[in-house]
C-alpha cells in the first residue's frame, strides 16, 4: 500500500507528469511494426523535417503519423502558452507504437479448416520538445 493520504499522492503523481507537449492516438489499425517504420524515420528530426519526410512517404502509417504530428504542433502551440513554444525550434523527441488489442477473424480454408487472422491494433505516441 501506498503511505499518505490518497490527495497527497495524487499532487506527488501529478508533478511528476511529463510537460512537453505530445499527441496519442489509440486503437490505429495497423500493426507495430508497420507504424515503427515511419517513427524510425522520423525521430529526432525537427518538425519542418518530419512533416516532409511522413508527407511523401508512400506507406499508409505515414498518412496517420502526419496527422498525429499535426496535432503534437497545435498542442505545443495552444495548449502551452506559458512556454512559448515555436516552430523552428519544436523537434521529435520521442515517438512511439506501442501494442493494442488484437481483433481476431477466421478465414474459411480447403476440407472444412478454419485458418485464424489477426488484425493488429496499436497505440502511437508523438512527443515534442524544444531545442
């Protein structure tokens, strides 16, 4: 059990909450790994960077990613006002897929067989940082 009274480590939880603005998107339908390709590209490049890079990137997860980005930009712009965040200065600092649930269907197959698809989910989380 935790020690304090259940406020006091709720204010403890809290400010120890990461302030750097960021986007998540839950629940997208494509596996990981698909998602990992595009991140992989993208990380640690400054945001005029990574936008170009996921705008003409051909894969479907870059298509979703540059939305994402788009978000993590307009939450540093209004959603922190007290830092000032700009343009030029915002880069990628962490960007990540992690695993959500798994819908699974059957395929029907030859002599009466019934073969398992799994359609993959995850979780994607761009965050942003100033340099």
């Amino acid at each position: 059990m935790a020690k304090g009274h259940r406020s006091q480590i709720k204010r403890e939880r809290n400010s120890q909450k990461d302030t750097r603005p960021s986007a998540k998107l839950s629940y997208a339908r494509m596996s990981v790994q698909k998602a990992c390709f595009v991140l992989d590209a993208i990380r640690g490049k400054d945001v005029q960077t990574a936008l170009a890079i996921v705008t003409y990137n051909p894969r479907y997860a870059s298509s979703i990613i540059e939305k994402l980005l788009k978000s993590a930009i307009a939450n540093a712009e209004n959603n922190y006002p007290d830092k000032n965040y700009s343009l030029e200065n915002l880069y990628v600092a962490e960007c990540y897929a992690n695993k959500g649930p798994t819908m699974k269907r059957i395929r029907p197959r030859a002599q009466g067989r019934a073969y398992r698809i799994e359609k993959r989910m995850s979780h994607i989380t761009v965050v942003l940082d100033e340099r």
